[in-house]
C-alpha cells in the first residue's frame, strides 16, 4: 500500500525495490490515477522500461494521462468495469 503523497524520491525508492525483487515481474496499480502516473515515471527515470508488466486498475479513469508513459507501460493491462448508461441516472 502507497501513501498519496509521496515525493519523486519515494516514488524512486518504490521502483528500485521492486527491482531488488528479481522474481517480480507484475505489479499491480490500484490507486487515483495522478499516483499511478508518478509511480510510473519514476520507472521511466530509472530506465526500468519493460521490466514489469503493469495491471492498472479502472481507478486511473482517463488514459490519455499515461500517454508520457508508454514506453513503460507497453504491453500492460488496464482492468475497467462494463460502463452502461442508465435512463434513469440520465
């Protein structure tokens, strides 16, 4: 688990333990999607491009903020629910 407001350094920290895990290969995202973006740039600063396989949670909301990021997350699972509009809640 991740606190919120961790700074660049700790975000860092987080990719170079997972690194020190050598079986570690998925790494799961459950988190607001501006975390979700630090964590993952803190893997492009360390050049840790294609170590992991990330599975991101539906939480992240908009893609389009990870498009700085796809070289890390290339190859990665996005897991969201089925969105179906109700008449109702229109």
């Amino acid at each position: 688990m991740l606190k919120s407001d961790l700074t660049e350094e700790d975000n860092t920290k987080v990719i170079a333990a997972l690194r020190r895990h050598s079986n570690a290969r998925a790494v799961i995202l459950v988190s607001d999607s501006a975390q979700v973006k630090k964590i993952l740039e803190a893997a492009q600063r360390i050049n840790a491009r294609g170590e992991f396989i990330w599975i991101i949670s539906d939480s992240l909301g908009d893609l389009s903020s990870l498009l700085d990021a796809t070289d890390v997350i290339q190859g990665s699972f996005v897991v969201t629910g089925h969105q179906v509009q109700h008449p109702t809640f229109d």
